[in-house]
C-alpha cells in the first residue's frame, strides 16, 4: 500500500483542500480561518480514520 508517510502527507493535503473548498463554498464573510482551520482539521481526522481502516482492513 505504500509508506506511511505518504498516506499522511495525502490525508494532510486532503483536508488542506476540502477545508479550503468547504470554507469558500460557505459564503461566510467573518470569522473565515476558525472555520478553515475547524474545516481542515475535521477533513483530515475523517481521512485519516479512512486510511486507518484500510490498513486494518489490508
């Protein structure tokens, strides 16, 4: 399946880019980095758990 730190590094730059994508989607004029930095961080724990599941699964 690869090095573990490439699937990081993918799971990282997965939730950089979905919350990037999920905050400017919103429309929201105020507060926009709490709600990226929330966005990016969740994005990347759901990554993560995915790419956890599949090493169990593998």
């Amino acid at each position: 399946m690869g090095s573990v730190g490439f699937w990081i590094a993918y799971c990282i730059g997965f939730g950089v880019l979905g919350g990037g994508l999920y905050t400017y989607m919103s429309g929201r004029k105020t507060k926009r980095w709490s709600l990226f930095l929330r966005s990016a961080l969740i994005y990347t724990a759901f990554a993560l758990a995915f790419v956890w599941l599949l090493y169990k699964v593998a």
